[in-house]
C-alpha cells in the first residue's frame, strides 16, 4: 500500500485580513494546507518551529517589512531554501530586484488573479521538489563515500554533514544542522580552525587544502581537509562544501616505512663502520707479516724455502688488496660519499620535515613548529637528500629527548659574502626544551656508539652513531655544527650549510 505525502503547506504573511483570507481560499480550493500570520515576527518564529514548504510575503508591513523578514528567512538554515513569492502592490522595477535581491524566487503585483497565484505558486513548488530529490540523490551518493562530508554557510553553520560523522564522535548528524562548531561545544582549537577555514574561503573565493588532527572518540586522528566554495545562479559564493578523509593510517604507515628505512640505514652504517675499522686494524698486522716475509726472501733461502716465502708474499698482497677494496666500500657508505649538485626548493623541505615529525609530536604531546625568515631564498643547488637526512636525525633527536614543551626548527638565511655573492649560506637552529646535555659529556656525543652516559638518558634507545655521522655529513658539505645545552633545560643546535644558488636564480 502506498503511502500518500500531505499537501504542500503554504504560509502566508500579510498585515491586511482580507487578504490573508482571500489568498487561504484561493489556495485551500487547490488543496493546499495554510498557514497565515500578519507580521513578520510571528512569521519567523513559525518558520523556526515548523518549516512551510513556500511563503506568500507582502512588502509593505508595519514593524519589519518584506525584504527584512526575507533577509532573515534566508540567514538561517532550516529556512534559507524555502521558496519566498513576493506579493505586492509596489509596481517599480526597483521594488521588485530589491526583492530578489533579498532572496525572492517571484513576484506577483497586487490586484492578483487567483489562476496567477496558482500558477506560480504550482511551479515554485515543482521546483522546489525536484531540487529536494536532487539533493537526496547527492546525499544517498555522498553516504556512500568513506570520506566525512559537510556543507556550511557563511556564518560557520552546518548545512548538511554525513552520517559517518558518527565514526568521530557522539553527536548524531541531525543535531549538527543549524550549528556552528562552538554551539556544538567543540574543544575551541577546533572551533578556530573551522572558523579560520571557513572565513579563508568565502573571503578568497578560493578553495583551501590543509591537513588537521582531531581528537577522536577513542585516539587522535589526522584528517585530509579540502574547502571548495558554492556558488549560487546568481555568482555568489552561498556555501562552502568541506570533503575530510582519514589519513592517520597513511600517516602511521609513513611513519613506520621510515623508522623502518632509517633503522635500516643505521644497520648499514654501523656495519660499515664496523667493516672500515676492521679492515684497518686487520692490515696492520698484515704490513708486519709482509715485511719479515721480504726479509726472509733477502737471507738468500735454498729453492724450497724461497718457493714457501713467494707463495706467502703472493698470498699476504692479495690480502692486501682485498682489504684495500673493502676499505674503500666501507668508505663509500660510511662517511666520504659523493655530495650530489642539484637544484631543490628548500620551502619543500621544511615541508617534508614538518610532515614527518607532526604525527611523532602529536604523539608525544610536543609542540613543534618550523619558521622562517622570508623571503626564503631559491631555488638552491645543492644536496637536498642529504639535507634532509641532516634535519631528520636533529629535529628526530629533539623530539626523542623532549618529554614535554616545545621542538623549535627556524631557518635564516645570511648575508652573502663579497667574495662568494652566489653562495647562499643557510643557519637552521633547531632548539628544544628537553633535558640536555651535562658539559664534561658534550664533547664525548660526537663519537661514534657514545652517548651521555648518565640515569637521566639510559632510558633512551640508540647506539650513539648519529651525531658522529651527521658531523661526518655537514663537514662533507662543508657546513659547521655546534651545540649549545644546559642539563634539565633544553639544547639548541646550530647547523651552518652553504647552497649556490642554481642557474636560474643567478641570471634573474
């Protein structure tokens, strides 16, 4: 059995009583359910309880006329989409784009035919519930997507959101319509990062992506946000239609690739180190025995003993060698690399080190922030990968002695030298609220497999080799690095590096 919708519900707002009984009849006669009020107060606070599906609205009311209670109909979301039929006596042509200037979808000059109000009232309504069936389409389509869909307008108020929204935390999505963010009692970072969002894109006319880490139900999440605005027929921006999909997965999965690729770096540069000190240590020895061997060849031995020391001298220079190359292996991996000349965007860079380290700070309820002073200068020429293996252990070394406070990375470009105007020397202090570094131990961190050896740092894992690689980096590019460090307060790094700029940079 199929269940029959009501009819259409009219409301009608007129001060004069006539005509509000004379346009109920007209309706009425149609089939239509009627609601009248003859000032735009009672109106509105009608409208707020029990929305109509369309609105006859006189000019010329005393208190607040028409185009007032329009404005205001078309303010507040339960009733901005409801369609607004003016009904005057007011003929100009001003009067009637000064209605649909304020929100109106017709107008009709009083004396009015019965027939024409009708007519158009028929019409507005077909429209207005195609476009209803329009937008369930979009909604039952926008259900489907994993990502969190929301509509706003311009004063920061939900519109639509999605049902996963329930995946966050326990509002139901009904309740959010008609809300801004702080209605709602959100933490008040969050209400500010919507409401600066949101305020961006309908100022700019632009679409805004960003990244944002919510609190969650159970843990904090890290959402991929993109803003785009929502025009009217009319060119202006009505709404703003936010897309948030979850990437804290993705993140968590970066992440891990990367503790998985440095742990895996650390493993291959200890066993070069290991590999290099070895060889060393294997061809002193070996210097010896080949020397006593040539001077046993020179105290004139019979055939067979002669034959015996040959056979050890062959053997022993082989050796030699062979150490010679695994000498020259463990060099390459493990501290005389060759220093790669290319152009990069040091903008970038900060932006990969920031992206790596959110979650861990996020984790860690750290704050860390990177500024710059502008204008950056680029592109460079230089080692980006290496740049950002530098930055990588330093801000990784921070954060991981950093229980709680702040991790700082500000980058400032210098002054070119005289002698050197397309050398561009970049200082990136990197400072910390962590628990530093007693004096007599600063100099013993730049050995390999050495640490602060005090209670206060057993506890943190390591095997002491990333300061004395990355000093082997920085003198590789030619770059200085210093620490300075008071116990129990925090540590700052001072890393100098110099980049040319690139070709394009020197000829403009």
């Amino acid at each position: 059995m199929t269940v029959q919708a009501p009819p259409p519900r009219i409301m009608i707002i007129d001060d004069t009583p006539a005509n509000l009984t004379l346009m109920q009849e007209i309706l009425q006669t149609h089939g239509y359910r009627t609601v009248a009020f003859p000032n735009g107060t009672m109106a509105l606070a009608a409208v707020n309880e029990n929305p109509p599906d369309l609105i006859l609205l006189d000019i010329r009311m005393p208190e607040m006329d028409g185009f007032e209670v329009c404005r205001h109909l078309k303010q507040h979301p339960l009733s901005h989409n409801i369609p607004v039929i003016f009904i005057s006596a007011l003929n100009e042509t001003e009067d009637k784009l000064k209605a649909f200037a304020a929100g109106g979808v017709d107008y009709v000059s009083k004396p009015f035919q019965p027939e024409e109000i009708h007519a158009r009232v028929k019409t507005h309504l077909r429209l207005q519930r195609l476009l209803r069936e329009s937008e369930q389409r979009q909604e039952v389509l926008i259900q489907e997507l994993p990502d969190l869909v929301m509509r706003y307008d311009r004063q920061g108020r939900h519109l639509f959101i999605s049902s996963n929204i329930k995946e966050i935390n326990n509002i139901q999505p009904s309740d959010y319509i008609g809300k801004t963010h702080r209605d709602l009692n959100f933490d008040p970072a969050i209400c500010q990062f919507w409401e600066n969002a949101l305020e961006t894109v309908f100022r700019t006319a632009a679409s805004l992506e960003t990244e944002y880490t919510f609190s969650g139900r159970e843990k904090p999440m890290i959402h991929h946000i993109k803003i785009i605005p929502e025009y009217s027929l009319s060119g202006g921006i009505v709404s703003a239609l936010a897309v948030s999909r979850d990437i804290t997965p993705q993140k968590k999965a970066e992440k891990a690739m990367l503790q998985a690729k440095e742990a895996a770096e650390a493993a291959n540069l200890v066993k070069s180190e290991f590999l290099a000190n070895m060889s060393h240590e294997l061809r002193t020895p070996l210097n010896g025995i080949l020397g006593v061997m040539y001077l046993l060849q020179n105290t004139s031995p019979d055939t067979e003993n002669a034959e015996i020391i040959r056979l050890g001298i062959n053997s022993a220079n082989r050796l030699a060698h062979l150490l010679t190359d695994i000498i020259d292996f463990a060099n390459l991996k493990s501290g005389k690399p060759h220093v790669a000349m290319e152009d990069f965007d040091l903008q970038r860079v900060c932006e990969s080190i920031h992206g790596l380290f959110a979650l861990t700070a996020m984790e860690k309820k750290v704050t860390f922030t990177i500024t710059k002073e502008e204008p950056l200068p680029g592109p460079l020429m230089g080692d980006a990968a290496r740049l950002r293996q530098i930055l990588f252990h330093l801000v990784g070394n921070a954060l991981k002695f950093t229980k709680q406070g702040t991790v700082h990375l500000e980058i400032i470009p210098l002054i070119p030298l005289p002698v050197a105007p397309h050398t561009v020397r970049i200082l990136f202090v990197i400072a910390d609220t962590g628990i530093g570094i007693s004096q007599d131990l600063m100099e013993q961190i730049w050995e390999p497999f050495r640490q602060a050896e005090n209670s206060s740092t057993r506890c943190y894992e390591g095997a002491g080799l990333g300061l004395a690689l990355i000093r082997k980096h920085v003198l590789t590019m030619g770059g200085t690095l210093s620490i300075d460090s008071i116990q129990g307060k925090g540590t700052e790094v001072f890393l100098l590096l110099p980049f040319n700029l690139s070709l394009s940079s020197q000829h403009e």
